[in-house]
C-alpha cells in the first residue's frame, strides 16, 4: 500500500533539482562570458554592453568578484522591484498580461487553500471510513473526501465549501477581467503609431476578366472608401523564395564557420566531403565550395524574384489596403463589404512582425478543408496518446501491478527501487511523452491557414489544451482508475463500477503531486537556466563568431512560446480546481509554483525573452474561457462522486452551480470581449484627431510604404510597391472594366456612341 514516503522521496528529488538549477542559473548568470545569454534583452535594446571589455585575462571569463557570489540570490528582488507600467513600456502588453496569469493562481488558491485547510481537511480526517471498509488505498487519502462514508452528513460542508470557493472564482476573474480590458483599452488609446493601425487585410478577392487583382483592389477601395482609401499591397506565393533565402543563410553559415577555422590555421584550408551530411563523396576545398554554392543559389534566387512578380498565377486574391485614418481601417475592417459574404473579407491586419506569409499564399477556398482534415487529425492524435500514457498510469501504483503480475515481485520490492519509480518516474515519462506534442501541433496549426503569428499561438494552444485535459487529466483519472481497481473490477458486478470509479477520483491526487513537482517546481527552474540557448550561443561563439554583428546574431532571447506554456499552466488551474474541495493537499503544491513561476517568468520577461509580436493581450479570452471550462468540470466531477455516495440531496444541491458558471461566463463575454475582438470608432476618431493636431505635416503614405512588403523584397530594388497615387482624390475612378449592363454589347449607350461607360463613374464591381 502507498503512502506518504512516495510523495517525500518525489518532493525531495525534485526540491533538490529545483534548487540545483537556480543555483547554477545564480552562479553561471554573473560570468561575464554568459552575459548575453542571461540578459539579451538589454543588448538588443542596446542598454547594454558586455563586461568583458572591463575585464583583462582570466577575469574577461569569469567573475573574479567574490562579493557577487554572496549575492547571488539578488535576481528574486530585482525581478519583482519593476512597477507594472514600466513593465508594459519594456516588455509589451502581451508579457505584462501573460505573468498575471500567475498572479491570478495566487489570487484564487491562496484563499481558496486557507478555507480547505480550516474546514474540509479536519472533516476528512476525522472520518475513518477507508480504514474500515479496506479499500486499496493512499495514506494521503485520509485527508480527502473519499475518506467520508456513504451517505454522510459531513458532505455538506464540501458542497458549502464548493459554493464558496466558486463565488470566490467567479469574483476573482470578473475583477481581472476587467483590469485586464482596461489595460488593454489603455493601451491602445497610448500606443505610438502602427502601420497596422491604418490596415485590413482583404482575402478571396473575386477574380474579374478585365482586371488584374491590384486593378481591382484598387478600384473597389477608391468607389466604396473614396474618403478614406490611401493604398494597398498585393500579396505574393514568395514561398519558394522564402526556401530559397533560407537555404543560402544555412550555406553563409557554414562558409563563415570554414572561413573562421582557416583564419586560425592559414597553413592548412579545410576540405569537406560533398555527399549527404558530409560523411562521404568527394573531398573538396571546403571555403571554395561554399562560395560556389552561394553563387549558384544568388542567380537562382534572383530567377525566383523576377518569376514572383512577372507570373500572375503567383499573385494571390488577397491584398492589404491602408487607409488614410484609423477610423477608416476601423470601419473597413469590422464590416461587410458586399451583400455576397463569401468575397471581400475583411479583417485587422495583424502587425508586420505578425504576419504569417507563408499561409496568406494558401488559397481561401481551401481553408474549410484544411481544417476539417487538422480536426480529424487532432481526434486521432489525442486518443492515440491514451496508449503510452496508461502505460504510465500502470507505474503510479506498483502494489496493484505486484497483484496482476506476480513475477515482478522480487524486483519492484526492492525499496530504493519502488521509492524512486513511484515517486518520479511516472511524471518524468509523461513529461517526455509531451516534449515535442507542442510542435506538432504547431504545425497542423499552420496546415489550418491561419494568417498571423499570434493567431498561430492562440489556436495551438487550444489544440494542446484539449490534448492535456483529455490525456494528461482524464487519462490518468480513468486509466490509473482502472490499473489501481483492477482486481475489483474482475470480482464485483458491474453495477458497482461507477461507485469504484467515483471513490478513485480522489486517489489519483498522489500522481498529480508528483506531475506538478515535476513539471512545475523543477520545470520552471530549468526555464530560468536556459541551458539549451547557454550550450547553442557557445557553439556559435566558437565557430560562427568573428565580429560583434556576428556576437548579437547569435543571441537567441526567445519569447514566452504562449502555445505551448499557458495550457500546461492552466493544467494546474484545472487541478486546482478539481482537487480544492476533493483533495485540499494539492493545493500547496500548485501554490508554490504558482509562486516560483511568477518570479521567474517575471525575470525572463525583464531581461531575456524579446517578443516576435504585440497583440494587446488579444488572448485573454481564451485564458478565460479555459478557466471557466476548468471550474465547470471541477463541479461535474464532484457532482459525479458525489452521486456515487448514496447522497441524492447533496448532489442536487450542486445542479445550479455550472449553470451559474455558464451564465457568469456570458455575463464576462458580452460585457468584455468586444474590446479584444473590435476597435472603437470614437476612440479610432480622438486618435485620428490627435495626430493631426500633433504632426499636420505627417506623410502616412511614405510611412506605410514597404510596412507590408513580403520580408525576401524588401531589400531589393526590384520590387515596387504598388499604390494609387491620385485617383482616391477625384470621385471618378477610370477603370478597365466593359459595361456590366444587362443590354448586349452594341447598345446605343456605350461609350463608342459619345455616351459615357457605368464602369468609368466607378461602380461598385460585382461579387
């Protein structure tokens, strides 16, 4: 039988790990030889230069100070001292909203842990009900609700306590919801000048026989926002293009680091086998090689580039439109353009470094099937991960795999060896099994279509949210049920199994320790070390580096990664939630990461991560609706066990609360979320106002030039922006369009007979 030696030896492995990474982070962060890895933030913000230059000899390497040593936990103080708007101005909103997800578990488990631990704790204790009816079972299950008799009274105080810690909920994410808009509103209202600001991306243009999709474009925009249209850029399919930059950038690396290596030995040129990874073919003069190669890909290069602008078949219906106000692209953007729905979308064009060009080359029509196939494909992923994750299930209860395999006895007893596989195994091998999920889902993300970087990120994270609540939280409810019961199962009808099932909710608290250890306590530790970009920067140092342009290239700051951390976060919300009323001794193990990875995801934000983009905290509803789904399952699940313990009136009496959860759900939503998903006309107009009061002289159309350029143009000469120059300002707009009249061609009206052609006065083209 378990008991609370497995959750030590857990909680001490991994105590002792997390405190061996935040002592090396404490140690290695000083050297002046990992400065850039430690604090690249600083340097792209040229705030900072390296102390190395203050240093001569062995000191240029390490920190010969013995005084910084003794100060090494300096970093906890100075990460929390930065005051929230500071915080917005250096790191963006989007860091700034995504730490107070942290604060946000505090908020709700600290109060939520005093109540449990005052109330339902001592109740749970004071029962003895699995000592009596020997059921399989933890030591650290006496102090949860399976520990209560069938029937008992003492579940009044846990529905009463689910009703408080509820109402505690809904207060706590009503309050920051609010916080969370108004900063958001703030935001934007000071926010300095954005191309995007003035952009809608306009998708599925219709194609037209006597114009070309920037004709157009241009002629739709110049008829029905005459006042406001200023210019627009087609989007190009550069994506082979894309590959063929990409490639050469891999091929200068490689010359660079030949050129570094002869630079140290002149008497001897490196040579290189040409074959597949280097390992056979000819041996050749290695610099020569490169440099031939780099040609080669130039003129290939220079080939694709003429063929991207010169073919109409890579012209996509697509195009981003500026306009000469915010209001303008305000009204534009959250508008239907034609009485057809299905042409002229438009939208908000993310920012520049938002934009996600490889999919605006995929064409519109096919993005339904894109994502019917990902959906599918998601179904198959997430339920074929129950395999290997039961197996891991099997793991967290050695005493019920002793009875279903006997022969493994004798080495499953030995005492160090079942302490350490109970107590760390389990959450180690599932934490492999998700290493590289992320990825992939990242990438079936991609197949969706989806147009920019963060709406990359917030779809992901859905994706991976679903995974973990399904495998990570229902699997290893459901499947460590079924291993920890098995001998029940076989001996007792079936009518019994939901009551079988019901009293092991509880029972898989001890596993979930332990994942939250893992993961939690020791993973945020290991974020704070950053061992895998310290190991790369030194790689790079060595062979790639030889100027400080190459130095500052070779940081790699990273960014927050929202997709694949804020789901496994708000795993620990959901856990929380579960095992708040079930089970309160979670609670101080979600609170102390809760604390830990707020330090430390504070520090990363100030000093190291550089984020690809700002959305102006545009995921919080996503945030909030997992939350929400994460209370409305803790009440099912306790109103499931509940049902299994003959207590008919307890479980009626927790009905109204996820009815309550979805009404406050929807109270939040209409009263929150327009502000992340519209901008405001009257605040789009006082903007308006206020830039032509401040800068009358502004010239936008220079300032938007080049702002949505494909990223392979835009250094080149070659490529021209296309834009009206004159027309948006004269109310007849020349087109190239024959008369679109029901009458026949030669009718007395057209333009050959002195008359004057509809399609000249600009009308709207059809859809």
């Amino acid at each position: 039988m378990g008991s609370l030696t497995d959750i030590g030896v857990s909680a001490g492995i991994n105590i002792l790990s997390a405190l061996g990474f935040l002592l090396a982070f404490a140690v290695l962060r000083i050297q002046p030889i990992n400065d850039r890895v430690y604090f690249p933030k600083w340097y792209l913000k040229g705030t900072r230069s390296s102390p190395r230059h203050l240093g001569a000899g062995f000191s240029k390497f390490v920190n010969a100070d013995l005084s910084t040593y003794i100060r090494f936990l300096n970093w906890m103080p100075a990460a929390l001292k930065m005051p929230e708007p500071e915080l917005i101005e250096h790191a963006g909103l989007d860091s700034a909203v995504y730490v107070r997800i942290y604060l946000l578990g505090l908020k709700i488990f600290v109060p939520i842990a005093l109540l449990a631990f005052s109330v339902l704790v001592p109740v749970n204790w004071t029962s003895a009900t699995l000592a009596n009816e020997g059921i399989s079972y933890d030591e650290i299950d006496k102090l949860s609700i399976s520990n209560l008799g069938k029937g008992s009274k003492r579940f009044w105080a846990h529905i009463a306590m689910s009703y408080v810690f509820t109402f505690w909920t809904f207060f706590v994410l009503y309050h920051e919801y609010k916080v969370v808009t108004t900063m958001r509103l703030r935001f934007l209202a000071n926010q300095n000048r954005r191309p995007d600001q003035y952009t809608v991306l306009v998708r599925n243009v219709p194609p037209d026989p006597d114009e070309s999709v920037s004709e157009h474009v241009e002629h739709f925009f110049a008829v029905n926002h005459r006042d406001h249209y200023l210019s627009h850029q087609i989007v190009y399919n550069a994506n082979h293009l894309s590959g063929l930059v990409e490639k050469k950038k891999g091929l200068q690396n490689w010359l660079i680091y030949y050129e570094n290596k002869h630079a140290k030995k002149p008497a001897k040129k490196p040579t290189m086998k040409t074959g597949l990874w280097g390992l056979w073919g000819q041996r050749v003069d290695a610099i020569e090689y490169y440099k031939k190669e780099i040609e080669e890909l130039c003129k290939q290069e220079d080939e694709e580039r003429q063929k991207v602008i010169t073919d109409p078949n890579s012209i996509m219906p697509a195009a981003f439109v500026s306009f000469k106000t915010r209001w303008g692209a305000a009204v534009c953007a959250q508008t239907q353009q034609t009485s057809n729905p299905t042409v002229w979308l438009t939208e908000w064009a993310p920012e520049p470094r938002d934009v996600y060009w490889a999919n605006l080359a995929i064409p519109f029509v096919e993005l339904s099937v894109r994502r019917l196939i990902v959906t599918v494909a998601l179904f198959f992923l997430t339920f074929f991960f129950m395999v290997p994750i039961a197996i891991v299930q099997s793991l967290a209860n050695l005493d019920d795999i002793e009875k279903v395999l006997p022969f493994l006895k004798p080495i499953i007893e030995r005492n160090s060896l079942k302490s350490v596989i109970q107590g760390f195994l389990p959450g180690i091998v599932l934490k492999i099994f998700l290493i590289l999920l992320p990825t992939i889902l990242m990438a079936m993300s991609k197949i969706e279509g989806h147009t920019s970087l963060s709406g990359l990120d917030r779809k992901t994270a859905m994706k991976y949210y679903i995974f973990l609540f399904v495998n990570v939280f229902l699997g290893s409810v459901i499947t460590g049920t079924a291993f920890q019961q098995l001998d029940k199962f076989i001996h007792q009808s079936a009518n019994k199994i939901p009551e079988v099932v019901g009293e092991s909710i509880p029972m898989k608290a001890t596993f979930f320790m332990t994942y939250i250890m893992v993961d939690g306590w020791a993973g945020i530790a290991a974020e704070v070390l950053r061992l895998k970009a310290l190991v790369i920067f030194h790689i790079k140092n060595a062979f790639l580096v030889r100027t400080e342009l190459d130095r500052e290239q070779a940081m790699d700051p990273g960014s927050l990664d929202f997709y694949n951390s804020e789901p496994r976060l708000q795993l620990y919300f959901l856990l929380g939630l579960v095992y708040a009323v079930v089970t309160p001794m979670l609670l101080p193990f979600i609170i102390v990461f809760f604390s830990l990875a707020y330090l430390v995801f504070r520090h990363q934000i100030i000093n190291v991560y550089s984020q690809q983009y700002e959305s102006g905290a545009q995921f919080w509803p996503d945030v909030h609706m997992r939350l929400i789904i994460a209370l409305i399952v803790s009440q099912i699940l306790l109103l499931g066990l509940l049902s299994t313990q003959e207590a008919e009136k307890s479980t009626v009496a927790l009905l109204p609360l996820p009815v309550l959860s979805i009404w406050f759900h929807y109270v939040c939503k209409g009263r929150f979320e327009p502000a992340f998903v519209k901008f405001p006309l009257q605040d789009a107009m006082v903007k308006d106002t206020l830039e032509r009061a401040n800068d009358p002289t502004l010239n936008l159309r220079e300032y938007l030039k080049g702002a949505y350029v494909h990223p392979v143009f835009r250094k080149n000469d070659i490529f021209e922006l296309v834009a009206i120059d004159e027309e948006e300002k004269n109310p007849i707009v020349v087109t190239k369009r024959q008369s679109r009249m029901n009458t026949p061609a030669g009718s007395k009206f057209n333009s050959s007979s002195g008359g004057t052609n509809e399609g000249d006065f600009g009308r709207m083209p059809p859809t």
